[in-house]
C-alpha cells in the first residue's frame, strides 16, 4: 500500500490532503528527514508534524461511555465519536462501535475497524458475559434472583425466554446483573417485567474486561494483554 493511502485511511485527510502534506514536508521519518508518497510503507517509522501515526487497522478501543450520548454517527445531539479524536471518524475501515448503550446508559464500550473481531466480540458463540449496574426505583420484591437464574422469564413481544443472568444485591437499591446475551434493552426489560424501573445503568465489564479506572468521557487504545482478558473470562 502506498503511504498517501495508508495515512488517508487512518483518516489524515483525503488522498489530495496527505499528498499535500507531504509536498509540505509535514510526512517524516523519525529521525525528522522528509518522506515522499512513493517511499516504502513503514508504519512505525513515520510521523506527521513529528507525531508518530495513529494504530493501524485492527485497533480496539475501550471508552467509559457517560450519559447523554448516542452510539450513532447521525444522532444531532452528542455522540460517542465526539469522545475520540477527529480523525477516527475518518478511519478506513469504519471504526465501528460493538454492542450499542443506549443515550441513559453509562460504561463500558468497545470500538473496532476489524471486521473478524467485532463479529468474534458480537457473535453469541464467544459467549461473551456482560456485567451491568443498575439503581432501582423501587425495592425489590424478592423472587428476582431466582426467576433471572431460571431461564424461564420471557420478555414482552418476544417468544424465546431469556438465557439464566445473574442477579447480586449490593444493597437495597442497587443490584448487579450478569447477561450471557445481547438483547434490546435487556436490563431494562427484565426490571420492567417484575414491575420494576432502572433508574440509572452502568455497563462494567465485558468477558474479562473491565473499565476498571478509566474515568468517565476517557478511552484508551487495548493490547493484547486486553484482548486476552476480553475473551477469557
């Protein structure tokens, strides 16, 4: 691949753009010597206004999602893509969000432009849990946590029952759900369904992965370290 291609998929600018930025002399090496558009690709050795460049295709990011944003590229309020830089909207591939939160739901959001592993991430093979938080308006009744164990709660205007979730009391207002499936606003659903309401949802961890410190609004790039975590859980 060319270097002007590769830097206008990592979503520098267009084609015209980078080739204007090298003519420049904004493209170098990292010991600062001007790069032209038809030298070797070498991703690690290239900077533009002497930063390195961003990851190559196969990024995956973790982003402490806060309350208020969409998981859309369209929405005309806030969106999570206005968390990352500019330029990730730009990435090609698209760098995509995997599993959405809806705009009251807080936690743990992972983003991907390899297609093989938002798919891996997605599919109900990987078997992927998912941990949730959720404040209650109302006290619980007292059956939940075996009617979600049971595998027998169906929700309204569907016809399979749920798979068995977890449910931990952490005190009388908040609970912890573990889902072994991803379905539309499952939490909240499942509360409605036993007569109750979530007042407040906050998604912790998926597979091993968790949001550990990250504060809110902040996202970081994951290892491979992180990408081991996420699938064994």
């Amino acid at each position: 691949m060319k270097l002007v291609k590769h830097l206008a998929n990592l979503g520098y600018g267009s084609r015209k753009q980078v080739a204007l930025m090298f003519r420049e002399g904004r493209i170098t090496d990292a010991q600062g010597e001007v790069m032209y558009a038809d030298d070797p690709l070498d991703h690690d050795n290239t900077r533009v206004d002497g930063e390195p460049l961003d990851p190559p295709q196969g990024l995956l990011i973790a982003l402490h999602k806060p309350v208020g944003y969409t998981c859309s590229t369209k929405d005309p309020g806030r969106i999570v893509y206005d968390l990352l830089p500019p330029r990730y909207r730009l990435r090609s591939p698209l760098l995509s969000n995997v599993g959405r939160l809806d705009r009251d739901t807080s936690g743990l959001l992972l983003f991907t432009d390899d297609g093989a592993l938002l798919h891996r991430i997605s599919s109900p093979k990987s078997k992927l849990s998912k941990v949730y938080e959720a404040t209650l308006a109302s006290d619980l009744r007292g059956d939940e946590v075996e009617l979600f164990a049971g595998g027998t709660l169906m929700l309204e205007s569907e016809q399979t029952p749920l798979l068995p979730a977890e449910l931990e009391i952490i005190d009388a207002g908040r609970v912890r759900l573990t889902l072994h499936e991803g379905r539309y606003h499952q939490v909240r659903r499942m509360f409605a369904a036993v007569g109750n309401h979530v007042a407040a949802l906050h998604r912790s961890r998926i597979g091993g992965l968790a949001l550990g410190g990250l504060p809110s609004g902040q996202w970081r790039a994951l290892d491979e370290a992180d990408r081991a975590a996420l699938f064994n859980a």
